[in-house]
C-alpha cells in the first residue's frame, strides 16, 4: 500500500491546506546562462517575450530551446503551483503542485511563438497526464504557461491544430496539456541551469509521438 499511497500523492494535485508552505526567500541559482553569459533573472532588452513550458524532465526541454535562433535565454525551474519558492526536493513530492518549466526569452522579430510552439509539441508526448514516459508525478505534466491574451489564443490553437494531426495518425489519446496565463515562475538550483551543457551525456528522457504539428 506504500507504493500505491506514493504514486497517487505524486499524481494528484495538492489544494492550499495539503501543499508546502515553502519560504519567502528565493532560492539561490545562476547568475549568468552557462553558454550565452546573458543574464538569466534579466534585465531582458525591450521587445523580448516570455513563455513557459512543461515537457517532463527540464534539462532536455531547455536544451531544445536554447538552440533556436531568435530565443534570447532559457531557464529552468518550477510554476503552476502553490508553494513559494520551492526547492527541488520539495517538488519532486509532489506537494508543491509546480511542474518543471522551461523560460524561454525570446525575440518575436526573430523567431515566432508558432516555431516554439511547434517544437513543444513534437519534441514530447502531450497526452500522458501527469508523467512523461519514466518520470511519474505532477511536475512532469505538460504545460504552457503565457503572459498575455494572444499568446494564449495562440497556444490553443496550436494544440487544436495538434490534436487533428494525432487523429489523423489514429493516435487514440486526448492531450492533457494545461495551456493557462501564467503565475510565478521560480528559478531552479544552479545546477539544473543548462544541465546538459555541463553534462553532455546526462539524463534525457524527451521522446516525441513521431507525429509533425502542423503550424509554424
């Protein structure tokens, strides 16, 4: 019963009486991206934008960003949830209610939110629920975090768009991908920024549905 009591607390999301309470203090990260050396809390220069994505496991997500020309900076760290400020063993309990998200600054006159948008999409498997192959839990959901109203009109189109394309594949599952205007974002541990870049050969756990979104 242990094991099925752990599953279901990690796959179920927490309400404001079971979550962490978390701390008022940030927890400490990167100054600097490790490739770029741009800034990775900003000052951001005019005209960037912001989106955040969940895709499972960030450290192969933010590496699939970071090599998209017109993407400013990426980060890493958790949002979606209800504790302040987690770090990443509180996280992974589940009882935060944040997923691992991607930052990704971008510059709209360089590259569009259609092009992030359609890497989202092909780049994991949309209609798990709460786990991405392997990893198991609430913080592996997929999600889409914007900040404004045409980003988001824009998001879910895209996953419309998608869903046609999986049915046209007889892909038989639903998306699950919470698409929502997004809430705080909070930067992971040092070590997660650019995990990949410091360990080439590091875990990475993104495996698509083999099916193109057609947008973009």
């Amino acid at each position: 019963m242990f094991l099925i009591d752990m599953f279901n607390k990690k796959s179920i999301l927490p309400d404001a009486e079971t979550a962490l309470s978390g701390r008022a203090e940030e927890i400490p990260t990167a100054a600097a991206h490790f490739i770029s050396r741009r800034p990775l809390k900003g000052p951001y220069p005019d005209g960037m934008k912001k989106v955040l994505f969940g895709m499972g496991c960030f450290w192969g997500a933010e590496r699939l960003f970071w090599q998209i020309p017109g993407v400013h900076v990426t980060a890493v760290g958790y949002s979606g949830g209800l504790t302040p400020n987690p770090t990443y063993q509180e996280t992974t309990t589940g009882l935060t209610g944040h997923a691992e998200v991607v930052l990704v600054v971008y510059d709209p006159e360089k590259v569009s939110l259609a092009r992030l948008l359609k890497t989202f999409f092909e780049e994991h498997d949309p209609t798990q629920g709460m786990r991405q192959g392997n990893d198991i839990g609430t913080t592996y959901r997929s999600a889409i975090y914007v900040f404004d109203e045409e980003q988001l009109a824009e998001a879910n189109a895209a996953r419309n768009a998608f869903r046609r394309a999986l049915n046209a594949f007889n892909h038989g599952r639903e998306i699950t991908t919470e698409i929502a205007i997004a809430g705080p974002f909070y930067f992971a541990e040092e070590y997660h920024q650019q995990y990949l870049a410091k360990n080439p050969g590091g875990y990475c756990g993104l495996r698509g549905t083999g099916v193109s979104c057609p947008i973009g």
